[in-house]
C-alpha cells in the first residue's frame, strides 16, 4: 500500500498533459470542494499544466461548510491558479421547491450533478477539460454520484486508494489541516464517508488491496486476520455498484444486420 510519491507525481503529471494534448486541450478544470482529493488534484494538474491553465471551481451549497469553501481558497491561493465561486443553492432550492424530499441522499445527488453540470458548462465556456477527482477506493465501492462527482473528461487519481492519497498529498505539501479532515462528501452538516460505509479507509483499503490487486480469495483474507463482517461488505459494495464502473450496455445490432465495410468503409478521408 505504501507508494513511491515521486514515481506517482511524475505519472500523473505526464498523464494528465498527454491526454489533455491528445484531445488537443491546454487547460484543466476541476470542482475543489477544500477536501484531500479535489486538492490533491489541483497540485497535480498546477504542476502538470502550470498554474494559469489550471480553473478550480469553488461550488458551495450556501454557507453549509464555510470552512471547506476557506480551504479550497487556501489552495486556490497557494497554487495561483485561476478560481470562481458559484453557490448553488439557488438552483438546488428552486427544484425542491417544486420536488419536495426530506431524503437526503436524494438531495446529495441533486447537489452533486448541479455541481457537475455548472462544471461541464465552464469546462465548454474555457475550452477546457474536466479533471476527475474520485480515488479508487470510491470507484470500486460506487461511493460518488453517478453522472455527479463520479463524471469526468480524465480520472488523474482513479487508480490510488484513499490511503495512498494522503501519501501523496504530504509529499505535495498540500496544508496538513486539509490532509487531516474526516473525509466527507460534504452533502449535509454532520456525513462522513466513514461513518456511512460503516468502515474506516484504512479498513477498506487493505482488503480491496487483496481482493483487487493480489486477487487473493475471501477464505484467504478472511483467514489472514480481517473480519468476516468487513470483507463481506465490502464485496457486496463492490458487486452493488457494478452498473457505475461500466459504460452503458448497447444491444449490437449492426454486427448482425450490416456488413462493416459498408458502415466503416477504409477509403474515407477525414
């Protein structure tokens, strides 16, 4: 679990300017809520692309957190890249107003793909792309909103855990009050990520380590010294969220129907 920071640094950093170059992009765009992640994030694309191609977008829910939205200042002026702040409560309030809900999650998720699609807008207004910041423990766990937080042009941290996060934001000196938080997604006063999934990351991280990278059998695991109870749930969180780690399924007609060369001939010119 313990990774080599400057190998990653220069990975990620390498990635991030190949693909934006690839999709003939220049700058980056990504939502900083002031949490380890979407900083993490934000040092490595400041690194990557140099901080004036760089836009973090500050999306508070009105004054929920307001010490999130000064943290996510704090990076914002460390790093010198380019910031706006855009609450959106408005936008949430006036569709519950109509949709009324006392659900929660149901709120998180509105909050969520607001968030994205103020993202997605700026992302086309500034010609640039979105930069994910979900980690790999939240992607195999489905912990994040589908077409919300978990929507992205590139996944620069996609492949970390958590842990391996934090590791990585002390070697990039991101502000220890940051790398210190209990991590939230920041839905309503009081949620914490741990608190829901009913395990620390710490916990979590070990056992998808053996089960997805050393593709060890439950038995095994459990057999080792981790709990029965924890390595259950984490296998039903895994196979739960299936459907978000995949692209929509499309029933292939034309293999069945068509001759490709008439649908993809080699001739044309682009």
């Amino acid at each position: 679990m313990k990774i080599n920071c400057i190998f990653v640094e220069k990975i990620i950093s390498q990635f991030i300017r190949e693909e934006l170059n690839k999709f003939g992009f220049r700058k980056g765009i990504l939502g900083l809520s002031g949490g380890l992640d979407s900083s993490v994030c934000a040092f490595l694309a400041s690194k990557a692309l140099g901080p004036k191609n760089v836009i973090a977008l500050i999306l508070p829910y009105g004054k929920t957190f307001p010490q999130d939205v000064e943290d996510a200042k704090e990076v914002v002026k460390l790093l010198g890249i380019r910031s706006k702040i855009i609450d959106i409560s408005p936008m949430v309030d006036t569709y519950f107003s109509l949709y009324p809900t006392e659900n929660k999650i149901l709120k998180g998720n509105k909050m969520a793909r607001e968030r994205m699609s103020i993202l997605y807008d700026f992302s086309a207004r500034e010609k640039a792309i979105i930069l994910g910041t979900s980690n790999k423990t939240e992607l195999l766990l489905g912990y994040g909103t589908i077409h919300g937080d978990m929507a992205c042009g590139i996944n620069p941290l996609g492949d970390l855990y958590k842990t391996q996060i934090k590791q990585l934001a002390e070697h990039l000196q991101v502000p220890e009050k940051i790398r210190n938080k209990t991590p939230t997604a920041g839905l309503w006063p009081g949620q914490t990520d741990e608190g829901e999934l009913g395990l620390t990351y710490d916990e979590i991280d070990k056992i998808l380590f053996e089960l997805v990278d050393l593709r060890r059998e439950k038995k095994k695991i459990i057999a080792s010294g981790f709990k029965r109870e924890a390595v259950n749930k984490v296998l039903k969180l895994i196979k739960k969220s299936e459907f978000k780690r995949r692209l929509p399924i499309i029933p292939k007609i034309s293999s069945r129907t068509v001759s490709h060369d008439f649908l993809y001939p080699y001739d044309w010119e682009i």
